[in-house]
C-alpha cells in the first residue's frame, strides 16, 4: 500500500477518540499496512463515526453496493468496523484504534499472529492517547458520616440501571496472553459492556453472551475480591462500559504504572482514609495497591497520593477496617464527562439516532 494511503488513514483515525499519533519509527503505520487492504483503505477513508447504511458509504466511492457490501463484511471480521443490522438493513460505522480496532482483536475470524507484537511495539514505543478514555470508580464501599458514593461512581447502581448486558473476554489480557506475557491467572471474561457496545459483538459477529444483572454483580464481586480496577467509559448521558482491569495486563493501568503521578492523571472521586490505631501493620493494603502508592514503614503505612487513583481496593483487602474511603472536596470533584469532551467510547444515544425511525 503506497505512503500516502497510510498517512491519510492515520490521519483520518487520528482524529477519532485517543488518537494514532505518529510514532518516530514509523510503527503506526506498520500496524495499519498489517490492517488494511487498499480496498479496505479507499472504504475506510469514505466512512464516518456515523452509521451509515452500505449503499450510502458505496455511493461515496463510486462503488457497487454489493462489492461494498463485501469489503465491510471483511473488515467487521477484521474489527476495522462498528456494523448493525437495523430493519433488516446493513449499517456500518467507522471504528477507532481504541475503542475499536484494539479491543475487537479477540473476535477475529482470521487472526494474525503478527500483529499483536506489531500493536506492541506502537503502544510501547510511541502511542500517546490524545484524550482521556475510561474513568476510575470505587469498589463498593460505606463512606464516613453521612456521605454517600455519588451514583455515577457506584457500580452496582449503573448495572441495576441497564436492561442489555454482555459480558465479554478482557482485550487487555487476550492480547497480553498472544504475546506470551500475561503473567496473573484472573478469570478473562471480566469485561461488561451495554447497549450499543454490547448489542453489536454478541448479536453481529458472536462474539461474548448476554448476562443478567445477578451475573453481572457477580462479575463485580469477583473483580474486588481478585484486585481488579473498575473503569467506566461513557459521557454524561450514558455509561457504555465496566471494564474490570488488571493492574498488570489493562493497557491503561500498564501505561499508568510507568508514571510517577498516576493519581493525576487518572483517579476516582475517593481517597482511601488511613486509622492508624486500628492498622495491624500486615500489609496486605500494600500488596493490594495497583499503583504500588502504599508502603510500610515500621509500625505504619504511608500513601504516596500522586500515585493513588483511589481505587479502593486497599480497603477491601484491610482486614482491620483501618482503612476507609474518603469523598474528595466538591471542587476536586470529576463528574462524566459532557458529550462534546468525550469521545472515546461514541454514546450509544448516538449510534441509535443514526437510525431511521428511532427516537434517539
């Protein structure tokens, strides 16, 4: 595929949720000859985060429907695309590096057992996201006084909220276990999705299963008993997501750990609250830290809160109850964010008003 190609379609993905930045070895590009046809490509560049029904995308290009229709077959199955099927029609959005291209590695129908260390080699030698993509919440648990958790942060309250549920093989990990390198032995299938993010692998491609909310809570009580990290992706309007992350396979959480400030960068609404007369000094708080910000020291344990992301997990793993969450100030408060500022995760809201005949 020549140069030019490639550069307009990094160009183009680019501009859609964190970004393909350019790398100084060229490795995006590398990854995206691996990806694309240039069939696929002159398709691709004629598309929109929008879904569009195929012989709108095949217009575009002065293509026939039906070989249009064929290209975008191929490329869902490749996961170069978002697909639906409305009123026995075809629709087809354009999908991201990430949410997209990345996480819809597991569900290949043909694999390429190159292009995970091609992917590899980007996210770890020159990937930098350009927005913020999912949003650290708190395990479950009672706050001091009066303070509730705010019902965006609580996760057992967006779950009972939602009708459509998938579950789903953690990307992270699938990925991470094709190189060789995942090393923890978590349960994979610990990643929830909705709505649209669910409708469309299960019921397109066969990919994940639908779940009710007991098992989903089910989900959740697994993920805090095994130190996993809640994260949520959606805006303001719509959760999309309860990824449940490994500190040592999530993509997010690996980058973070490199850091010496994960906390702000990526942190919760909570702060773990420490009561060092009840601390039994076992440390088990400190082997629990995703973020490796506890320490103990002689008869006490200390918090470094430029790495806190306040997960909670700490707390859940305190056998004393020495350790609380803690509601940081209204000001430090970060709510969903607003649908213009978020674009990680396009809103379910959005994908079903590009329908006919839909209410929005």
């Amino acid at each position: 595929m020549s140069q030019d190609i490639l550069r307009q379609l990094r160009e183009r993905i680019d501009q859609y949720s964190v970004g393909m930045t350019a790398s100084a070895a060229g490795s995006e590009m590398v990854v995206l000859e691996r990806l694309f046809t240039p069939e696929e490509a002159a398709v691709y560049l004629a598309m929109s985060r929008r879904l569009e029904p195929v012989a709108s995308i095949a217009e575009k290009i002065g293509m026939p429907e039906k070989d249009a229709g064929r290209i975008l077959e191929r490329m869902k199955d490749k996961g170069l695309v978002f697909p639906r099927t409305w009123k026995g029609r075809k629709y087809y959005a354009a999908a991201p590096f990430m949410h997209g291209f990345f996480e819809h590695q597991p569900y290949r129908r043909d694999p390429d057992p190159e292009l995970p260390r091609l992917i590899e080699d980007y996210l770890t030698g020159g990937f930098i996201p350009k927005t913020r993509s999912l949003r650290t919440i708190p395990i479950q648990a009672d706050l001091p006084g009066e303070k509730q958790v705010l019902p965006y942060d609580d996760v057992r309250a967006i779950i009972h909220d939602k009708e459509r549920i998938g579950l789903f093989e953690c990307a992270c990990g699938h990925h991470l276990k094709t190189l060789g390198m995942r090393s923890c032995t978590h349960s994979g299938e610990v990643c929830i999705a909705f709505d649209f993010y669910a409708e469309y692998p299960i019921e397109e491609i066969g990919y994940g299963r639908w779940i009710t909310r007991a098992e989903a809570l089910g989900v959740i009580d697994y993920a805090e008993e095994h130190g996993l990290v809640h994260q949520t992706g959606g805006d303001a309007r719509n959760v999309e997501c309860i990824c449940n992350c490994c500190p040592d396979c999530c993509t997010i959480l690996r980058f973070l750990k490199q850091l010496p400030n994960p906390g702000r960068v990526l942190s919760s609404n909570y702060l773990p609250r420490y009561d060092e007369g009840k601390c039994l000094s076992c440390g088990a708080c400190v082997a629990r830290c995703p973020m490796k910000a506890l320490s103990l020291s002689e008869d006490t344990v200390a918090i470094d809160h430029e790495r806190c992301i306040g997960c909670g997990l700490c707390v859940a793993a305190c056998p004393s109850g020495a350790r609380t969450l803690d509601m940081k100030p209204d000001d430090l408060l970060r709510r969903p964010p607003s649908p213009e500022k978020y674009s990680f995760m396009r809103s379910s809201v959005d994908f079903r008003a590009d329908l006919p005949d839909t209410d929005g």
